[in-house]
C-alpha cells in the first residue's frame, strides 16, 4: 500500500505550502486598487426638520 508511505506526500505538502507563503503573497499585495477608500469626517452632518405642512 504505496500510499501509507508518507515520505513522498509529505515533500510535496512542504513545498506546496513554501510556494503558498513565499512566492504568492507579495505578488498579490502587488496589485495596487483603483478604488483606494477616502477617510470620512468624524462630524456629524447637520440635519434640519421638515417644514411641509402635514394635511
């Protein structure tokens, strides 16, 4: 039962996942987002009641 050997699997296990944490991240946090979020004031907005007349 060739598969209970884990010499092999676990080479490839290790090196899937030195792939995964070494060379992918930093080309993912590469791309750069059109769309870069703008911070909002910390003042609330000034809101005025209504003046139509409820018939």
């Amino acid at each position: 039962m060739p598969q209970l050997n884990p010499a092999p699997w676990f080479a490839i296990l290790v090196f899937a996942w030195l792939i995964f944490l070494t060379i992918i991240p930093p080309k993912i946090l590469g791309h750069s987002f059109p769309n870069e979020p703008t911070p909002q004031s910390t003042q609330k907005p000034q809101t005025e009641s209504w003046t139509w007349p409820w018939h």
